[in-house]
C-alpha cells in the first residue's frame, strides 16, 4: 500500500510539475516576454528535475545503490531502459541519417526495439536470477576466474567511456545553442549534472531520472504532432497514426516538387555526419550491430538487476522494446511534419515579410551553432535576410534558399511548425535529459565494471569502499569524456554505434554463453572477448588510419560487403568482431576441458533456469 501511494505521489508531482511549467512558459510568451526570460525559466525546471532525483534517490545503502532496493517496476525499469539507449543517433547527430537515408534509420531505429525484445527473451530472466550486478560479476562468480573478468571488465569500461564521450558531446552541444553557452560552460552544467545523478543514488537516481526523461521526450514529441496530425490526416490515434500521416503528405509533396525540378529539403543540410552514406547492407550491419550491442548493454542488464524477480525482468525488456519503438516512431513523424510546414512556409515567400510570416527562420539567428540559414547565412532579422540574399528587397524565397542544421532540427520542430516555444522548449529539455540518463548510465556501467572486476571479485572485498571506489570513477569517467568529447569533435551518432558494435562483439558471446550453454570455460570466454575485442578496434584503426597507398582513394583497406560490394565504415568493424569472437570461443570451448566443479557448475545453471526465489550469487544479497 505505501509502495501503491509512493508511486501515486511521485506520478502526481510529476504531472503538476510539467503543467506549471508549460503554463507558464505559454503565459510568458503570451504576455511579451523576450525569448530570454523563457530559456531562464526552461533552466530553473531542468534544474529542479534533476535536484528531484537527487533528492529522493540519494542514499547510502548498497541494495539501493546498486540495485535500486531490487524494487523497480516493470514499467518504470522499462522506461529507464528507453532513455539509457536512445542516444545521439536518434536524436541529435544521427538526423542527418534519417534525411540521407531513411531507410537505414528506420532500420537502426527498429534494430534497438529488436535487440530489446531478444534480450528479454534470452537473458533478462536468467541474469536476473543470477543476481549478478553486471556481466563482469556474472562471468566472475560462475567460472570463479579472474582473467575473464577483468579481460570483459576492461572492454566495457573502455566501452562506456566510448559511449560517454559521444552522449556528453551531443548534450554539450544542444546546451550551448539553446541556453547560449560557451562550449565549456555546457560541457560543465552537462557534467555536473550526470556526475550528481550517478553519485548521489546510484542505480536508484539513475532510474528515476530516466524514467521522467522517457516520459518527458515521449509526451513533448507527441505534443508537438497532436496539431499538424490533426490538420493533415484527422484526430490521430496512437504512434502509427501518427507516423502515417506525416510520411504520406510529405512524400506526395516531395513528388510534385520533384515533377517541376525544386530539390528537396533533404539535399539542403549544411550538416553532414558519416552516416548519412551507410545506405543499403552498410545500414544492414548497422542494425545489427545496434541489436546485439542493445542486447547486453550494462544500463540494460542493471535495470534487470533492478528488478524484483526473473518474470518482471522479463516484463522489464519487452516492455522497454515498445517505449524505444514508440519513440523512434514519433521522432520520424515528428520530423516530418516539420519539413511538411518548412515547405509551406518558404514558397512564394517575399524575404521582407519573413519575420511576419516565418519568425522562426530568424529567431534562431544569435544562437550558435546556427540551426537555420537563408541564401547560406544566419539572420536575425528581415535586414540581414535582405543583405544575405543579395540586397533585392523584393526576393521570394525557394527551397535552395534554405538550409538546415541536421543535428538540431528535431530540437526545433516545434519551432518551425509555429507552435508555442513552450513546447519547443520541453522538447529541448526532454531531448538533453535523455542525452544525460544515456550519459549517465554508460558512466555507471564504466565505474560497476571496473569495480566489479578489479575489486569486488575478491571475496574479502568491503561494501562501504565499493560504493565509494564506484563513486570516484564515476567522477573521474564523466570529467575525462568531457574532456574528450570537446578535443576530439568527433561524429557522435556514427562513433556511439561504433560502440554498440564493439561491445557486441566482446560481450554478447559471453553473456549468452555463460547463461545458456554448460560446456563454456572460462578459456573459451577470454579467448572470445579477445578476439572479439581486438578484431573489432584493429579494423576500425586501420580502415580509418591505415596507409593510403593511392593518394585521394582512401579504400584500400575497407573490406567490402559480398552481395552489395559496399565498403565496410571503419566504425562497423564489430560485425568482423563478433564472428571472430563467436567463432574462437566455440573452437577454444569445445577443445579445452572445464576447470570447475561440473557439479557445481551444473548447479549455477540450474538456478538460473529454475523457479524464481533463489539466486546464484549469494554475496551480492546486500
């Protein structure tokens, strides 16, 4: 009954929370108020979001700690989930790719929904039974090896980092060019945030966190379609409604455009990621990198952890594959029917009525990076619109005339579909609180491993110094990937999947084995993760930094895909990885003799598969 009345109060604080906040940033605007005054006030509330987390969650006990007092619902565990894997390629960077190549979008955007349902049907329950803290306590307390743990540990700490880097660099760069910040000072508030989150709670604030970001992003994108859905296709009913009738008057559209020779918007991004050219088997591989990656992911198997018993672990996956599914689907509608509106507010347009007509093609002009350009600039103002389109005050604007920033154009549909900014705004937020929970948990998967394997392992280990051994490197992890993330400036959508597939090439051969097949050794599973690893980062590095014998090729050493002939990115190496991973831990497995107790191996399994009630792991019973 107090549980009941917890979830009801935290639902309902909730709720009022978001209505204070849209009604005052509708009635800010509505009064007159500078754009400024609303920035302000969309601060104050991402600020209390997080302070809220903190508040309830902050704790010093280590069931909380590390597994949220294995009290977490199915469906707030499953919403964790959504945030903790909907990263810069589904929001930010990886835009670009849905213009380029929106077949390949929707195929990784589905691939994580996929990767979530085989998880769950493959190896939430067993983890959960397990009741292991990670893979590396997993692989560590059934083969009572320390190799193969630390080997894993080790990878999926240089993983998590990977992940952090990218997820800090796309946050960073929403915060600077909504709040207008410098580039430090968004990295900065973006730091503190994920470091006070992860500190402070744990997997507890962890998972309040992201539940309100999923919750958030999917009420702001779905505010945002409700309007033009409405207009174009009738009361919409449900996601698919929604992406229907934003993708069938958008393609009709771009035919007749077509018919009379006016490019398309999609040609018109000045931004332009690696993965707007992975098209075909490149997107393929992609989505199947994104699959296995998601399948084991440390914040996935922390919210099994988490969960109260195997069965709503089980709950837990399918149910997280229906949010990221229904998220990705609102994204591509959303962005629809904002390039629906972009046409119809750009032809026939004369340039001095602009500020009149379309204000949101001028609003944005004094923040940087610039989300929108007229005849190639920034403008602020009908003047500058003048001047940047060759001083002709009687110019009409076409659609070569603009150009759009692909990595922020989601953030700002709203905005372009004339909608109130209050809505613009909680989208902003929802988006960056996303950024964060992904940012946040592969910080705590980086800490929970290297912990794990390096000092927890030992059976002497005390709990107090766990939490606070896995409470600095959360510290130091998030302070070196901002560091990172400022001087490397690197491709954060392709560079995340990058990761995924790295981590599916060292980890999943081993988490499936070590939960579903008795002749596995611990052999097996070091030389697996081995050559997973290895051969994944070697064709990344040499694909991508490799002599060029042919000045201006630049493909002699890409590999290139039997049916398609399409060169491999160097960023999909994994797929290379995870074959040669499976490969070597069958060959070692099969030819090498287990060094453990076969009884008491046998045992382990056995629990793992048996009635709910028991765990494996008895030491982690805090």
């Amino acid at each position: 009954m107090n549980e009941t009345s917890n979830q009801f109060r935290n639902g309902s604080a909730y709720v009022i929370g978001v209505a204070v906040f849209l009604v005052a940033a509708y009635a800010m605007e509505k009064v007159g108020l500078p754009r400024g005054y609303l920035i302000a006030w969309t601060a104050v509330y991402g600020i209390w979001m997080t302070v809220s987390a903190i508040r309830h969650e902050a704790t010093t006990s280590p069931s909380r700690y590390f597994f949220a007092g294995r009290a977490a619902r199915s469906t707030t565990a499953a919403l964790a989930i959504a945030a903790s894997v909907c990263g810069p390629f589904l929001l930010t960077d990886g835009i670009d790719f849905w213009f380029k190549s929106p077949g390949g979008f929707v195929a990784v955007a589905g691939a994580v929904a996929l990767g979530l349902t085989l998880s769950a049907m493959f190896i939430g329950g067993p983890f959960r039974q397990s009741g292991a803290v990670n893979a590396v306590n997993l692989i560590g307390s059934r083969f009572q090896t320390v190799y193969a743990a630390r080997l894993l540990a080790a990878a999926a700490a240089a993983i998590c980092f990977g992940l952090m880097v990218s997820g800090i660099g796309a946050a960073s760069q929403l915060t600077a060019w909504f709040f207008r910040l410098g580039t430090w000072q968004a990295s900065l508030a973006v730091c503190l945030a994920i470091a006070a989150i992860a500190v402070t709670g744990g997997a507890g604030s962890q998972l309040r966190f992201a539940t309100a970001a999923s919750v958030s992003l999917i009420l702001a994108l779905t505010a945002g379609m409700v309007l033009p859905s409405s207009e174009l296709s009738g009361l919409p009913f449900g996601q698919l409604t929604f992406g229907s009738g934003a993708l069938v008057p958008v393609g009709e559209l771009e035919q007749e455009l077509a018919s009379i020779g006016v490019p398309p918007l999609r040609d018109q991004m000045f931004t332009s990621g690696i993965m707007g050219s992975w098209t075909g088997g490149v997107a393929l591989v992609a989505a199947v990198l994104m699959a296995c990656g998601v399948a084991v992911l440390p914040a996935v198997l922390q919210n099994y952890a988490s969960s109260r018993t195997a069965g709503r672990a089980v709950v837990t996956g399918a149910r997280s594959a229906f949010f990221s599914g229904a998220i990705a689907l609102s994204v591509v509608a959303l962005l629809s029917y904002a390039v629906f509106d972009l046409y119809e507010s750009i032809f026939g347009l004369a340039i001095t009525d602009i500020e009149t007509e379309a204000p949101h093609l001028t609003a944005w002009g004094s923040h940087s990076p610039d989300v929108v350009r007229l005849c190639g600039s920034a403008v602020s103002s009908a003047t500058q619109a003048v001047a940047a389109c060759g001083g002709v005050a009687d110019y009409t604007l076409s659609t070569p005339d603009l150009s759009l920033n692909a990595s922020l154009i989601l953030a700002a549909a709203p905005d372009f579909m004339k909608q109130s900014f209050a809505v613009t705004a909680f989208l902003v937020l929802s988006i960056l609180m996303v950024l964060i929970a992904f940012s946040g948990a592969a910080a705590t998967g980086f800490a929970s491993n290297l912990v794990s394997g390096f000092y927890a392992i030992r059976m002497s280990h005390v709990v107090s110094f766990r939490m606070f051994l896995t409470r600095l490197l959360v510290v130091v992890a998030v302070a070196l990937a901002a560091v990172a993330s400022a001087y490397l400036r690197l491709d954060n959508a392709a560079f995340a999947i990058g990761m995924f597939g790295l981590y599916a090439a060292t980890a999943l051969p081993a988490v499936v084995a070590s939960l579903h097949w008795r002749r596995v050794t611990g052999h097996g599973l070091a030389a697996g993760m081995v050559a997973g690893f290895s051969v994944s980062v070697a064709y990344w590095l040499f694909a991508a930094f490799g002599p060029d014998m042919m000045p201006a090729s630049g493909d002699e050493y890409l590999l290139h895909l039997p049916v398609t002939g399409q060169a491999l990115p160097p960023e999909l190496g994994g797929i290379l990885g995870l074959a040669a991973g499976i490969a070597v831990l069958l060959a070692v497995s099969l030819s090498t003799r287990p060094r453990r107790n076969t009884q008491e191996d046998k045992l382990f399994l056995d629990i793992l598969h048996g009635e709910e009630g028991e765990v494996a792991i008895t030491r982690n019973r805090f």
